[in-house]
C-alpha cells in the first residue's frame, strides 16, 4: 500500500524591495500645491485689474484735479494745470461764500431727500413682500406686477412721469384739476416748491421694487415652523411681523438699507431727466450740483473738490453706520 506525501505548503513570500515602486519625488507636491494655491488669484487677477482701471484710477485722478486750476483755461494741458492746494476745499466749505452756502443747503437738502426716499421704499417694499408672503390667487401676477418699476430702464420711467407732471396737459393735472377737482389752478409741479416732491415720488417709483425684491427673499428664508409658533400662541399676523419676522431678516436689511442710502444720496439719473441739466433750487441734490460745477462753470477743479468732499462724508456715515449696527449684529448671532 502506497501512501502519498504530504502537500508542501510554500509560505508567503514578502515583497522584494527591487519590484516595489520607485518612492515619488518629495519636491512634486509641494510644487503642486503652490500652483494651486497660485489658481485662485490669477482667475481674479483680471477682475482686479478692471476694478483698479474703472474704479479706483477715475477716483485718484478726480483726487488730484481737486488740488489743481482746471478750468477752461487751462483745460487744454490739464497735467501742467497750477496746483492750488486746499483752495477748492476752502471754496466748497466757506458757509459765508456763495460756493459753500449752497453746498452745505445742497448737502442738507439731499439728506431730507435720502430720509424720505429710503424710509417710504423700505416701507412700501417691506409692506408688500409680507403681503406675498402667504398664498393665494394671483400672487404671481402681483410679484411681475410689482417688479415693472425694476424692470424698466430709469431713463424711460423718468421720461414718463415728466409728462404726467406736465403742466399744461399732464395727467396729474388733469386727474386733480379737471376730474378730482381737488386744485383750482394748474400747478407748476417741476418748477417751484413741488419740484422737490416731484424728485422724491419719481425716486421712490424707482426704488422700492429693489427693497421688494430683496425683502421677499428674506422673509422666504424664515421657516415656516417659527410663524406657526407665534400664531399658535395667539400672536396676530402683525405682531407676528414685528416681534418674530423682522428680527429674523434683520440682517438682510442692514446691507440692504446702506445699498439704499448710497444709492439715493448719489442720485443723478432723475433730477437730471426731469429738469435737465440744471435743476430747481428747491429739487438741487449733491449730485447734480457736482455736475453744474464742473461742466456748468467749467471749473472742474471745484467739481472735483465737492465730489471728494461727498466722498468723505459717505465713508464717515457708512463707518458710523457699519460701527453701530455690525457689533449689534454679531452679538446677536451670538
């Protein structure tokens, strides 16, 4: 009887050092990592340089003229233009000059007018995106509807309303006068006193689809389960608003009422398509007292001079306002 021989078993063999893998170069990730880390600039190195060309160029240019006599006299070689120094400033800040009184009456003028115009958009964007906030019939028509002001081009809104508030044949006068007979005579409304209402009604037209939009969003964001809650309590749809909504979308009006501001104090757009060039005394604002400086008087060193002026006092209030609000803000996300 034969027997057979047991199986062999062979153990297992390590790797031999000679087949493993030759090691990766130490100094390729490093390279590799610092070409990505190099990617992100140099994709906004062209937005940067547009920003600098658009922006920032335009501003330092205008920052210098503002220490120079460009005028029409000297326009012709304006970089050999005679450096005046601070008498510019001097001119616009004199309150007893006639340059500096209308300045700073300017400067308070178009104050009043950013207060009212920010403070009636805020209201009538707020008002009606928490009206469209809850679901019925015809929402959607009331959002296009309400979006047409944004939609159309500012200089075809602008054109509009200066025939209605046309004196002789405008709507506004017909409606008042003739149908409503609630005015006798047919009021001057873009000359005068009511110039100044007449910039204000057109700006707030303008202007309130933008808070609209945004405050539709914000208060999309807020959950549903929250508003459930204060109604289940028993707070009413308005006090629901005020002590629960507005809260939670405070910090979406925060930027959104800065953008407003700076948006209305550096109006140009209305009163220069309702008035033209020159505007009322009473309906002056910053903006297009800059331009009659400049291409009025031709004295562009002067322009320049109350545009940097302007441009200081929107830095200082933004500051004030970014001081006094974002602490607040954070604390309260905390």
């Amino acid at each position: 009887m034969t027997t057979t021989p047991p199986p062999i078993t062979v153990p297992p063999t390590e790797p031999s050092l000679e087949t493993a893998p030759p090691p990766r170069p130490a100094t390729s990730t490093p390279v590799r990592r610092s070409r990505r880390n190099l990617l992100p600039y140099l994709l906004v190195l062209p937005a940067l340089i547009a920003e600098l060309s658009i922006h920032i160029g335009p501003m330092l240019l205008g920052i210098w003229t503002s220490f120079v006599q460009l005028n029409q006299t000297s326009i012709r070689n304006w970089i050999g233009a005679p450096f005046v120094g601070f008498t510019n400033f001097i001119n616009g800040l004199n309150p007893d000059g006639p340059i500096g009184s209308e300045f700073f009456s300017t400067l308070a003028r178009t104050s009043v007018y950013t207060v009212l115009v920010v403070g009636i958009s805020w209201s009538l964007g707020t008002a009606a995106a928490y009206f469209l906030s809850t679901e019925f019939r015809g929402r959607a028509f009331l959002r296009t509807f309400f979006l047409l002001p944004y939609a159309i081009p500012a200089f075809v809104g602008v054109i509009a309303w200066a025939f209605m508030f046309n004196q002789s044949n405008g709507m506004i006068n017909t409606v008042l006068v003739d149908q409503l007979h609630i005015l006798t005579d047919r009021p001057f409304w873009l000359v005068g006193p009511g110039s100044f209402f007449v910039i204000v009604i057109v700006s707030v037209w303008g202007m309130w689809p933008f808070a609209f939009l945004l405050q539709m969003a914000a208060i999309q964001s807020v959950p549903a389960e929250v508003q459930e809650a204060a109604a289940l309590d028993g707070a009413s749809r308005t006090r629901t608003f005020f002590l629960v909504t507005l809260p939670m979308v405070r910090s979406a009006n925060v930027v959104m009422l800065l953008l407003m501001f700076l948006a209305a104090f550096n109006q140009f757009n209305v009163p220069f398509v309702l008035f033209g060039p020159s505007s009322p005394e009473d309906a002056q604002l910053i903006s297009p007292l800059i331009y009659q400086f400049s291409f009025g008087t031709w004295n562009f060193g002067l322009g320049a001079a109350v545009s940097t002026l302007l441009l200081v006092f929107l830095l200082v209030v933004t500051m004030i306002y970014i001081r006094l609000v974002m602490p607040k803000e954070k604390s309260d996300r905390a």
